[in-house]
C-alpha cells in the first residue's frame, strides 16, 4: 500500500490537492492512504518550502502546485 502525504497548513489549494489525490487514487486503481500533514516542523524535514506538498512513499514529487490528477496517478503507478 501507498503512503500519499499532503504537506501544508490546510489552506485551500491543500484542500485542492488532497481532492487530487484522492481521484488520482481512484484513477490509478492503487491501493494508498492519503494524510493531511500540516505539523510545520515534518514539512521542513521534507524541505518542502512552498505548499502544498505532494509526497508519495517518503519521495517529494511537487511543492508549491497543484498538480493534475492525470499527473499524480502517472506519478502512483510509476513508483
């Protein structure tokens, strides 16, 4: 199972990216969990300096965007 972290305080484009993920799970037909994290001090250890942030098994895949769906489930079934 895959592990999909979204990084950032929980504004709206957290929100918008969380949606993301969750169709592109649904896309992708993968099995994932999706977890909001919004503690400041693991999005640093991330190195991720502009939200939101994407990271799938440990890996940060974007920051700073929203990616589109079609991108994160091409980003589920590649790693």
């Amino acid at each position: 199972m895959k592990v999909i972290e979204v990084l950032g305080p929980g504004c709206y484009n957290c929100h918008l990216l969380e949606q993301a993920a969750l169709e592109a799970v649904a896309t992708a037909g993968v099995e994932a969990t999706v977890v909001k994290v919004t503690d400041y001090a693991r999005i640093a250890a991330c190195h991720v300096m502009h939200t939101p942030g994407l990271v799938i098994d440990g890996n940060v895949v974007s920051a700073g965007r929203i990616p589109s769906v079609s991108g994160i489930a091409g980003w589920l079934t590649s790693a």
